[in-house]
C-alpha cells in the first residue's frame, strides 16, 4: 500500500510515516519543505506523481492563539488546503484520512462529546478544523476523519516537555486544572490511524489514549513518572489568559473505534510513562 502523510516534520506526521515504513508499507512523507498544500497546483502535481492509495492528512496550522490574529494563514493552510488535497485524492482515487481536533466542539457540558454530536468552535483554529471537516465529508467518499487532542511526540514541542523544561528550574508551577480532556501520544495514534486506513470503515472517529484529565493532573502525572519534586498548583482557567478560548470540556467518546473494531489506544497514564521513559533515555 501506498500511503502518502502530510506535516511529515511534525509529531504525528513523522510517527506516521516510521510506522508505516516498519509495517512494510511504501510511505511519502512530505513537508512544506516538499510541498506548500495551500497552492492547488502544487498538490495536484505532487500527488498526480505519487499516485497513492490512501492521504493521511497530518499538516495543520495548529498555532491557536496566533491564529486570532493571523486568520488568513491559518484559513490558507487549514481550510485551503485540505480542499486541494481532498481535491487530488479524489482525482487519482486514493482514500484520505483527515486529522481533525476536540476544538471543534464548544466544550460545554460534562459530559464527553460523541461523533454524533454537532460542532460549534469557539476560536478560529477550531473554526477552520471543522471547515476542512465539512469540505472533506461533501468532497469524498472514501474519507476518515480522525479528531484527536492533546498531541505529545518526540518530533516537536508539545506540553510534556514544556513541563520537563520548567522543572529544570522551577520547583513550583501553576497549571490550569478545570479544563478536561485526554492526551495523546503519538506513537499509540500512528499505530491505529494504519490500522483504520487499510479498512473501509470510513466516517468520523475520535481517538486519544484513554482516560480523561485536566491540565495540573497531566502534569503531576509527568512529574510523578519522572520522578521530579515539583508541585503544582491548580488555577482556573480565567488565571491564566490566553489569546485563543480554551473549551473547558474536551472529553470524546471513543466509543464508535470499538464499535467498528478498533482497538482502543492505552491508558494516557500508560503512555506518559512510556513517552517520558524514552525521552530520558534519548537524553542519555
């Protein structure tokens, strides 16, 4: 098979494509250093010439509280150019997984979200998820999208190295701890997005590592595994202001990957542990 990822220098995109390498499969990797998908040309080229089976669409423009200000970017990237690649998928019939976000939801409620349920962003990075969602789902038939949360991997930056970094010198933090959700390691994901890309189960999922938490859980988990004596302090989310609004609630339900026959991902705990583990051994 095969499968050509977008946001290769990116967290899931680079993940995406070992993975697939390891499981035999002929992987494209590109970046924007191969590919700008905000210029339909481009796409149609690049991808009338791989001529893949499957598009798992990683790249975003995924900087939330920029985005506010720096809109048309974030539409060109996001909104434009998911049209160009489903656009192309479309022309050489190759499936395409999109990789969508829990910001597409409000975050109202206490309750997880469900496939089902409508989107309703309230910031513009959201906003632009769930445009390149509609497009994708009026577009193609053959699609997959995927929304994921609260990404971690070794090919960038992300919250748990931020945590890493602080506790070098800091021995008291104050996190957020009234907005839930789930992390999701990379490596899990990369691993069930091959999974349902070989299949013809298409539709909406939602995939995380199991559990739900807040931000001051995540990060006592971090340090906890790590065995770092940093404490931290949970603070409401109006303590910390940010340029983006932050759904309070991100919880999904991941009930319909089951449903269909996925295995679901580890525990968030569980992948913590291991991505943390690897990290301190890279170090070494």
């Amino acid at each position: 098979m095969k499968i050509m990822v977008t946001g290769y220098s990116g967290q899931l995109g680079y993940d995406v494509v070992q993975r697939g390498k390891a499981l035999g499969f002929d992987m494209y990797g590109s970046s924007t250093a191969d590919l700008d998908i905000t210029i339909e040309s481009d796409v149609v080229e690049y991808i009338d010439l791989v001529k893949p089976d499957a598009i798992i669409h990683c790249a975003a423009y995924t900087a939330v509280d920029r985005a506010e200000d720096d809109r048309e970017a974030c539409w060109h990237v996001n909104v434009n150019g998911t049209k160009h690649l489903a656009a192309a998928a479309q022309r050489v019939g190759a499936k395409l997984m999109y990789i969508s976000t829990d910001y597409v939801f409000n975050g109202q409620g206490e309750v997880p979200f469900d496939e089902g349920d409508a989107p309703s962003p309230i910031n513009y990075y959201g906003l632009t998820k769930y445009e390149g969602e509609k497009y994708v789902q009026e577009s193609i038939e053959t699609h997959f999208i995927v929304r994921v949360s609260w990404v971690f991997g070794s090919n960038g930056n992300n919250f748990v190295k931020t945590m890493l970094r602080l506790a070098e010198t800091r021995e008291e933090l104050n996190v957020v701890g009234d907005q839930w959700g789930s992390p999701t390691y990379t490596l899990d994901l990369a691993r069930l997005l091959l999974d349902m890309v070989q299949s013809d189960k298409y539709g909406t999922y939602h995939a995380s590592n199991e559990g739900f938490c807040n931000w001051a859980e995540f990060a006592r988990e971090i340090f906890w595994t790590t065995e770092k004596n940093v404490k931290v302090n949970s603070i409401a989310t109006e303590q910390y202001p940010t340029r983006a609004v932050r759904p309070r609630n991100s919880c999904m339900s991941k009930k319909k990957l089951v449903d269909h026959g996925f295995v679901p991902l580890p525990s968030w705990q569980d992948a913590v542990a291991r991505y943390t583990n690897q990290l301190l051994h890279n170090q070494k």
